[in-house]
C-alpha cells in the first residue's frame, strides 16, 4: 500500500500538481528532513494538499500526513480509502469538537511516531480571497504537546482559484509555495499562535500576486 | 534492416547537413559553457556561480527539447510549441489582474491552443491567420460581457487579448515553420528554418546581454528595464546582424538586400519582445513569471523576444521567399 501510494503521488499527483499549477517553490531550504514537524499552511483548495505532497522528496513521502476532516474525508468507503492509503490523512473528527473528546489523538500520535503532518489552522477552506481566517489553536496545542515538534508556516498563493470550494473542473492557473523559517513552542498558546499569524502574513506579502484582482 | 530503413520506418527524415553542423554548433557552445561553470569556481572561488551553472544546465534542457523536436520532425515541433504556448499563457494569465468572474474564461482561453495548432498542422493558414485575431477578439469580450461583471472590463478583455496574440498566436508561426517542404526551404528545410530562428533570437538576447555587461553605460529605458543600455542594444544588434548574415545562406531562402533586411530587423524585434514584456513585468510587480526554468525565470521571460521576432522572421522571409503567400 505504501508502494501504490509513491507510485501515485510520482507518477500521477506530481505531473498534475506541474500541469495545473506549474508548482512553485519557495524556500524548500525550510522544509523539515525528518519528523515531528507540523506544516501549517492557509487553505483554500483540495489543490493545497496536492501541492504539499508533491514538494517533499520521494524518501519523506511515507511520513507525510495531512490532517484532515473526518466528516467530509471519511465520509463514503470509496473517498474513504483513497483519504486514508493514497492522501495518508490522519483523521480529525471535527464534528465532536468541544464534547471532552481528545480530537487531536490521532494527530498526536503521528507526530510521536515522526511524522510530518500538515494543519490548516483556519480549519477549512477559504473563499480564494487572500485573506487569513481566524487560526484555530490546535496546531498550539500540538506543538506543546509533543516536545521536539516544528512548526514551518507556509503561504500558498493561488490555489484557491485552480479549484475553489464548490467547484468541480480545475482551471490551471500558477500557484506559489512559501515556505518560511521554523517556528518552535514559545511557552504558551497565545504568543504562539500570533508567532504562526506573523509568519504567514510576511510569507504573503512575499508571494506573486497570483490572485483575483 | 539497416539504419535508414529503420529511419524511414520512423518517419525520421534525415538531417540536412547545415542543420547538423548547427545543432554541433550548439552542443559545443553548451560544452564550452559548461566547462566555465566547472572552471570558474576553481578560478575564483569567492564568486557565487551558482546563476551560471542554473542557466546552462537549463539551456541543455531546452537545447535537447528542441534538438529531439526538430530531428523528429514538424509533428513534435507542434506539439513542443504547443505546451510552450500553454505555460508562457498560463504563467500570464495567473499574474495579470483578473476578476473572479473570469475563471471559465481563463479555461476557454486554454482551447484556443489546440485549435491554432490544429489550423496550422492541418495547413490551414488563411483561417490560423485571422482565428485568434479575428474571433478570439471578437468572441472572448462577448462571453466577458455575458459574465456581467463591468469593472475592470476593457483592460480584462485587452489581457486575454494580449495573452492570446503574444503566447499562442505569434510563436504559431515559429511552430509553422517546421512545416516548409524542402521546395520552399531547399538550404536546411523547415526544421532549419525553426533552427535558425531560435538561434538567432537567444544569439541576440545573450549578446545584447553580454555587451551590456561588459561596456554598458548609457541607460536606454531605464523606468521599463533599468539593465538594459544603448551598447548592450548596439553590440547586440551588430552581433545578430553578422551572425544572421554570414550563416544565413546555409539556412534562409532569402539572400542581399532580402537577407539584410531581415537580419537587421529580427534584433530590433528581439529587443522590442524583451522590453514589453518587461514592462507588464514591471506594472504587475514581478521580476520572474514564475521559476519554472532554473537561472532564467518562466517560460514567458525565456520566448519575451520570440514572441516579436517569430512574427517579424516568418511574414519577411513570406514576403521575400515564398511568393507573398507560404506554401499550402
């Protein structure tokens, strides 16, 4: 399974990330060797994921899980099984937030076990519009959690408008990745998360305006 | 089975001798640069080379692209420039300012490729000439009209506009080329006449960059593209004008005043291409259009000057060569 899922993403998903986004780098000096590390990106396009996993080498890809929400990925037994062996997501049971259970878990645990997970602290998929959502604090609270854990903020430009929310056809459209320095725990949550927000604002202001006007 | 039968089965044409000795021509340039990025830091080792050895490890990219292309015949050509047209469109179009209403539009403008390629591998000509400048121009300011959304609507329809005629339509006619019969193109064939275009075109770039670097001083435009002097531009121009006149008769169906007329105007073209698209460079706010090709940019900052001097080359040696019409 782990072999199908190198062979896809080589073969099929790096191919289609260089047609439909010409896959941009930026930074790639910033992208972490080895786990725990958690990539904290904007979002605003499934073409986000895409992206991610095909800008780290071939021999990082077994660690690679984006963190993702068990409602929408998990939701048939067909996008359920390509969710979790070919995307390699790590579920977030979104839905049962705030009822005392530990919905981080299984995030938790893949890090403890050296993996490179990816977050989109804004939760869920913006409207292509630029701007930063409001940034959830679970990416805080797994950076303290598991000691040891990067965090590496990282802009995507562009994304959202190859494939939006609520569209089915992707129009290939240039998308930039910025990837920025890594941020480490800096002793609580709030100054944390303001950290993040920085980073991700100065990735922005780096980025080319591949962007609705 | 010897090896020209097995050719023959391929559908590989032979080479014509001037095309070989060019493409030997550019192999040692190719080695010749690569050799000073080895040297080079050895030489000075507190220099950054890293730029050098970027562009001419991407330069043997691009030469073997257009190498195989060009020794596999007209169709592959096509198809190279064809992709070559849909990145350099690609890149434009996701930097210029659009709307969010002009999506599909963008996705439209994507079709247009294959069918100016498909008009032109199936030689018809007079309908390519006036497919993208007459209804593509017509055509894309309707749906855009249709969309509804007004703001921004004249400069919208004058960028796909100009994507269109600068990405699609002006290298078609680099890709036509290819399709000369040796009647028309007896000293290399078609495939020479793409050979000499390119060569000519990045001969002029890299000279006029050059010549600006080691003797530039007066400035030429300096709020379009500040690196750009009037001796990067002269030497330039004289370099191209001698390369073009000395090895144009192993390649061109053009020779005296005809061959002169065109060598001295495919600089000034390359010159033209590479300062406008400096200047929408400069209003969108980028250097790059993206960072497809290490040490050179995008597609778009490789083809800025092809995108002039692909038109200019193709409608003189027309004017000159083939009877004021091309072949078909």
């Amino acid at each position: 399974m782990a072999l199908i899922r190198i062979l896809f993403l080589m073969l099929f998903a790096r191919p289609l990330a260089r047609v439909i986004t010409g896959a941009d780098v930026i930074g790639a000096d910033n992208l972490p060797r080895a786990g725990p590390a958690i990539i904290a990106a904007n979002h605003n396009s499934h073409v986000d994921t895409l992206l991610l996993l095909t800008m780290f080498p071939v021999r990082l890809i077994p660690k690679l899980r984006p963190a993702a929400a068990a409602d929408y990925f998990l939701k048939g037994p067909m996008i359920g099984w390509f969710s979790r062996n070919v995307v390699g997501i790590v579920p977030v049971e979104r839905t049962k937030a705030g009822t005392g259970e530990d919905v981080l878990a299984p995030t938790r645990e893949a890090l403890k076990g050296g993996a490179i997970v990816f977050v989109f602290p804004e939760g869920t998929r913006g409207d292509a519009s630029d701007e930063i959502g409001e940034l959830k604090t679970g990416v805080a609270r797994l950076a303290h959690d598991v000691p040891g854990t990067n965090v590496i903020p990282v802009w995507i430009e562009g994304a959202g408008r190859v494939l939006p929310k609520g569209a089915r056809v992707p129009v290939p459209m240039n998308c930039t990745v910025l990837i920025g320095a890594p941020l480490t725990w800096t002793g609580d949550r709030i100054s944390f998360m303001l950290a993040l927000r920085e980073a991700l604002l100065a990735l922005r202001a780096e980025a080319p305006p591949q962007r609705w006007r | 089975m010897t090896l020209s039968s097995l050719l023959a089965a391929a559908h590989v044409r032979p080479i014509a001798p001037a095309l070989a000795w060019g493409m030997a021509g550019v192999l040692a340039l190719l080695l010749l640069g690569t050799l000073a990025g080895l040297a080079l830091p050895v030489l000075r080792p507190k220099d950054d080379h890293t730029n050098l050895r970027q562009r001419t490890a991407s330069w043997w990219v691009m030469a073997v692209l257009v190498g195989a292309a060009l020794v596999l015949g007209w169709g592959a050509v096509m198809i190279l420039f064809a992709v070559v047209s849909f990145i350099a469109l690609r890149e434009l179009l996701s930097l210029a300012p659009l709307r969010r209403e002009d999506r599909l539009v963008v996705l439209l403008a994507y079709l247009v490729i294959p069918a100016n390629y498909a008009l032109l591998a199936s030689n018809l000509y007079g309908i390519y000439l006036v497919f993208i400048p007459v209804w593509a121009f017509l055509v894309a300011p309707f749906i855009l009209a249709m969309i509804g959304q007004t703001r921004a609507y004249l400069s919208t329809a004058a960028t796909f506009h100009w994507g269109l005629m600068t990405c699609v339509y002006n290298i078609g006619f680099a890709a036509y080329l290819a399709m000369a019969p040796l009647t028309k193109a007896p000293q290399a064939g078609g495939a020479g006449l793409v050979f000499f275009l390119l060569l000519a075109t990045e001969a002029n770039d890299v000279a006029q960059y050059v010549w600006g670097r080691l003797v530039g001083r007066r400035k030429i435009m300096p709020k379009v593209s500040p690196n750009k002097t009037w001796e990067g531009f002269v030497g330039g121009w004289i370099t191209t004008f001698a390369l073009m006149w000395f090895l144009g008769p192993f390649f061109l169906p053009v020779r005296g005043y005809q061959l002169a007329v065109l060598a001295a105007a495919l600089p000034v073209a390359g010159f033209a291409g590479d300062v406008t698209m400096s200047a929408i460079k400069r209003d969108i706010g980028v250097k790059d259009t993206s960072r497809l090709i290490p040490g050179h940019g995008g597609v778009l900052d490789r083809i800025d000057s092809l995108t002039f001097t692909a038109p200019v080359y193709f409608h003189l040696i027309t004017f000159f060569a083939f009877g004021r019409l091309p072949w078909p």
